[in-house]
C-alpha cells in the first residue's frame, strides 16, 4: 500500500469510524442519529452566523495544531499547547489593553508578545530536553498548570484589582472584523483566520522549503543520524519548541484579540490546547492536513452545541466521537492493516 | 494556635488531598514498570469519580453507610474496563502510547458527561449524602501525641491508600510476579526469552493501573468534591502522573510524593489560617509541586529514570 494513499485513508477512515460509533452510541441511547446528525450540520453550516462561529473555532484551532505539528516533526510531543496558548493570550492582552497606539503598530506588537510569551514556555521543556534529556511530554504538563496558575495569579492580582476579568482591548489592538460582523450576521467571527492561513503556509514553508526545516525535520526522524551528519541536534530541538510554543502564543492571541477580546480566570484548561493534539494528529502533521483537521474540529464543536436544541442529543456526544477519532488515528496499525485485508480481497 | 494543633491539622489535610492522588499514583507504577505509559490517568480518575458518584446516589439507600466503599469496587471495575481500551490500543495495535492516553482522556470525559446528562438531565450530579469523612480512629488515636498528629481526624482512605503502597511496593519488588512486570518493562525481548509472556503481563499492569485510577477517582469524588461535574477531576490525574515520576517510578516514592503534593495542596487551603504561611501569595503553593516536579526531572533532586522500555511497544522479532 503506497504511503500517500494511507496519509490520507487513515484519517478519512477514522473520521468515519468516528462517526459511525458516535451514531451507534445515539441508537443505543434511543436517540436518532440521523436527527442529531442533521442537527449537528445545521448547527456548524446552517446558515451564515453558524459558518462564521465554525470558522471563527476553527482558528485557534489551526494555529493550536500548527504548534503540536511543529514539534511533532522533529520528534517532540508538545502537550504545553494549553499553557503556551494562556500565556499567549495574556500576554497579548496585556500589550492590548496597556498601550496607546496606532493600530499598525499596536496589533503587531500585542501579536508579537502573545508569539513571544508562548516562545518562552516552550523554550523550557526544549532546554530541558536538549541539555538535561528531561522528558518534554511531563515538563510540559507541569508548564500547563504554572501557565493555568500563574496566568490566573496576574490577572487578578497585577492587571487588574481583584476582578475576574482584565478591562477589553483597545480597539488598536483588536482583530474584530466589521465586513465579517455584517456578512456573517454578527457572529465573532474575526480576522485571526487570516492569519491562521498565513501562519499555516509560512509552517508549510519552513519545514519544507529551508535548511532549518530540512533540518527539523531530519532530527525528527533520526536525532543519531543528523548528529552524525553535523546537524546541531540540541539547538534544532530548542528552536523546534520555541517556534511551536510562538505558534501556540498566537492561538491564544486569537482568543485574546478576537474572540473575547480581553482576558479571564480561567478554573481549568480551555481545552483548545489538547484539541489541537487532535487536530495534529488527524491532520497528519502537516499544514495543509490541520487547516482541513481544525475546520473538521471546528465544524463540530459549534455543531454540537445545535444537538442539544434540535434534536435533544447531548452535545457531549462530539466529545466522544472526537475521542473516538483520535483513538483510531493512533491505532492506524490496525486500520492499515484493515485496509490491506480488503485489498487482498479484491484481488 | 500551639504547634501540635497546627501540625494536626497539616497532617490531616495533607492526607485527605493525598488519598486520591497515591491510588492513582500507584496505578502509573504499575502501568509504567511494565513499560506502558499512562497519560489516561487523568481519564480514569474522572469515569472512576463518575462512577462512583452514580453509583453512591443510586444506592445509598441500598447500602446506607457502606455505600461509599461499594461505589469505590464500581469504580474500580469501570475504571479496569477503561485501561483496557488503552492497553488493546497500546500494546496490541501499537498506538503511540502517550496518544493513546490522550484519547482515553477524552473519552472519559465525554463518556461520563453524556451520561450525566442522559441520566440527570443536567450538567452535574446532585451531591451524595454518605461520603467519606474524617474520623478519630478508635483506639490509635488515643496513643499521645502520635494518636493525635496522625491517627485523629483522618480518612480511612487515606490509611487504605498508605497501606496498598506498601503492598505495591512488595508485590513489585518481593515476588516472582512483580520482577517479571519490571523485566518486561526493562528489556521486553530477554522477558520474552526467558518465558515471560510480554503481551499478558502489560495487559495485566494496564488493567491494575485502571483499577487503581479509578478506585483514586472514586475515592476523590467521594470525599473532595462529593458530586460530579467537568470540574471535578481537573488535572489530579496529571498530578497523580507526575507524583509517579518525582517518586521514581517507585511505589514508596510515589506514595512520598503524592503525599507531598497533598500537603502542597492543602497548604493552599489552609494557608491562610497558619500564622506563618498567611502571607505567602496562594499562587507559590498552586504552582509548588509542579515547579518541583520539573527541578526533579531536571536532575537537581536526583536523577529520574523512567523504566528502559517505557513508551515502545513490544514487536517479537525486531531489534
């Protein structure tokens, strides 16, 4: 079986298993699937307001599983998405609501500490990895809950006087669209998605265009190999982690800048940092895979909230249908071998 | 406040926040030493915590005071019935074993959330009305000073989850049984030559370290949070995780460092009622076990090996 044609059975396959479990657990629930499927569309492309809001979830989405691809192709398991996102998104926040600016110069600088901040909470778990062999996946765990923690901290007690929230971003600073307001019937839809696109080919770029890439993507397979042939082994995994932790900082800038528009105590994770494992996961590592995987993600996050309404099945549902997928993606042993059986059979 | 009465009260808490967190804890030993990794620890605490609250409001009236212990053997099963999910993904499909985890995490929580709101109708449980508190234990507690500090106004979870480390720790270390689970963990291939067959003991580890997250689940649902809700379990799996790792991958160690982060957990509670620790910042104690987690891992509180063949899955034949 050519390794194309399994990069792309795979994920298809499991989004299908996905979805036929999640009608099979809706028969045995006594609900009708297919009203909670239809549900479920209708919610997430019904009409303009609901394609805004998809597209609107879909962007932090994008950049969320950007950064777990990143790290992913040069061998890292970056699950510090989460925390790198939250202390993107203060950050960015922070710069929003701090400056007087014009917007030229106030949006690029709030987008550049979001990159920033979440840099340095991956440049952490990448030193500690390159130089002490610690194991990223733990540290960068742990970094989830000092961002959670630390981001909450300052919030209440640096930016703001004991509120809940920090004060909204200045309009200079913010990515809210008035054209996507009016043609998508004031859904929140904001101009993040842009930059979600862009950030996405310059991903493309890096690792399939340039040295470093070459390079990044060499470590990831063999890190003895690319030691032997003279690649700094060390130096690729740090940056690896830092452009993977700017990546994450943008997400949460897109929920700083755009979605909300300012920042919140949070008393758990937003879970877009560990959605994005997903969407990486499903999209293959690859940019143009987690634009397709974060739009897939998307359509059924904000679908879902629709089930409930019209057809009275649990939101909660996608969740599982999305555990679901992920659980096929990482068992594609078994798929593969599936898909082999059935050629076999042709023949 | 004199010192004895602080110290009580320190001793208590810490334990109580401990109990749930050793459980889990133990149960990564056993996954880990014999080579798979566990993430899904965090997901087996919340279908345990589920479980077991579901169980506790259906039949309390059933049971009455012994309600709790039941709901603790439900949520030991389901939890079980879990892991094994992880280990057929991991161990039998080759899935990469930390995404495998991932997704159990998912599962767990959407699976248990669906069926609250199938059941209940609403987002969270009611709250359970026998649950687990803290006692005076009789007889033990009335030994001076010591029957104060330790044995008054404690959980018997908390004595329970004290008591199964020491039985991991022999089980792993004193018998036929447990060497076999670290060799297959260590060097799966030398296990398989000398006999051991590799597939059936990492089931068997998966399956206790199910048992185990969701008896720690059950056991934090029942006496910390005493319902059910997303909030309930948020990150004592993790924490459970890297109290294993802080420990060593060792069931003492671990029990040391759950204990250890209990402590760092209640000190955050009850901080602010210690003279001394009032005017530390809550955010230092939040963070305190995961930045100490870190150092550790770092080497600067001893070095932290994880078991040789933690994290690949085993393939006869191959090198």
């Amino acid at each position: 079986m050519s390794k194309r044609f399994s990069n792309i059975a795979v994920p298809v396959v499991s989004v299908l298993l996905g979805l036929i479990a999640g009608a099979i657990i809706m028969l045995i629930s006594g609900y009708n699937p297919i009203n909670g499927y239809a549900a479920l569309w209708n919610g997430a492309f019904g009409d303009t307001f609901y394609l805004g809001e998809t597209l609107r979830q879909m962007t932090p989405y994008i950049f969320a599983g950007l950064a777990v691809a990143f790290a992913f192709r040069t061998g890292l398991f970056n699950i510090g998405v989460e925390g790198q996102l939250l202390v993107g998104w203060l950050a960015a926040v922070w710069v929003g609501v701090a400056f007087d600016l014009p917007k030229v110069i106030h949006l690029p600088l709030s987008l550049l500490a979001a990159a920033a901040a979440g840099a340095l909470w991956g440049f952490i778990p990448g030193f500690l990895k390159a130089r002490l062999h610690v194991h990223e996946v733990i540290v960068t765990i742990m970094m989830n809950y000092i961002a959670l923690h630390v981001t909450n901290h300052l919030i209440r007690n640096v930016i703001s006087d004991q509120a809940d929230a920090t004060e909204a971003v200045k309009e200079t600073a913010s990515l809210k669209s008035p054209f996507f307001e009016s043609v998508t019937d004031y859904s929140s839809l904001h101009n993040g998605i842009y930059l979600g696109l862009i950030v996405a080919i310059i991903m493309w770029f890096i690792l399939e265009k340039t040295t470093l890439g070459y390079e990044l993507r060499s470590v990831g397979f063999s890190q003895h190999a690319s030691q032997y042939a003279g690649m700094n082994v060390n130096r690729n995994i740090v940056l690896s982690m830092v452009i993977s932790g700017a990546f994450a900082g943008l997400g949460g800038a897109m929920e700083g800048l755009g979605t909300f528009g300012n920042a919140f105590l949070h008393s758990g994770f937003s879970g877009v940092g560990f959605d994005g494992i997903a969407v990486a996961l499903l999209g293959g590592n690859a940019a143009i895979g987690v634009v397709l995987a974060s739009l897939l993600f998307g359509a059924l996050k904000v679908g879902a909230l629709n089930m409930p309404i019209e057809s009275g099945v649990p939101n909660e549902l996608v969740e599982i249908v999305i555990a679901l997928i992920i659980f096929f993606v990482a068992s594609s042993y078994m798929i593969k071998w599936l898909l082999s059986r059935f050629k076999k059979e042709e023949k | 406040m004199d010192t004895l009465t602080v110290l009580s009260i320190i001793i208590s808490s810490s334990l109580f926040a401990a109990a749930p967190l050793i459980f889990t804890a133990l149960g990564g030993v056993f996954s880990e030493r014999s080579g798979v990794v566990n993430i899904g620890l965090e997901g087996l605490m919340i279908i345990g915590a589920f479980t077991a609250i579901v169980f506790n409001l259906t039949f309390a009236s059933t049971f009455g005071a012994a309600t709790p212990w039941v709901a603790l053997i439900a949520a030991m099963l389901v939890g079980g019935l879990l892991s094994l999910l992880h280990a057929v993904a991991s161990i039998t499909f080759r899935a990469d074993q930390v995404v495998s985890g991932v997704a159990i995490n998912f599962l767990a929580l959407g699976v248990s959330l669906f069926l609250v709101k199938m059941l209940y109708d609403k987002g969270q449980t009611d709250i359970i009305k026998e649950n687990f508190k803290k006692v005076d234990i009789p007889v033990l507690s009335d030994i001076p000073v010591i029957g104060r500090l330790i044995f008054s106004n404690i959980s018997y979870p908390a004595i329970v989850a004290i008591a199964l480390a020491f039985v991991s720790w022999y089980v792993l270390f004193k018998t036929p049984f447990g060497l076999r689970l670290r060799a297959v963990g260590e060097h799966p291939m030398a296990a398989d030559t000398m006999g051991v067959n590799v597939t059936k003991m990492r089931y068997i580890a998966v399956f206790i370290s199910g048992l185990l997250g969701g008896l720690g689940g059950g056991v934090y649902a029942q006496s910390i949070s005493l319902d059910f809700s997303h909030a309930t379990i948020t990150g004592q799996g993790f924490m459970a995780l890297a109290a294993m790792i802080f420990g060593k991958w060792h069931p003492l160690g671990a029990m040391g460092a759950a204990i250890f982060f209990g402590f760092a957990q209640s000190l955050s509670i009850v901080g602010s009622s210690i003279p001394f620790l009032e005017d530390i910042p809550a955010v230092y104690l939040l963070i305190a076990p995961y930045v100490l987690t870190i150092l550790a891992l770092a080497g600067f509180i001893g070095r932290a090996d994880a078991p040789k063949a933690s994290g690949t899955p085993y393939i006869k034949g191959s090198r």
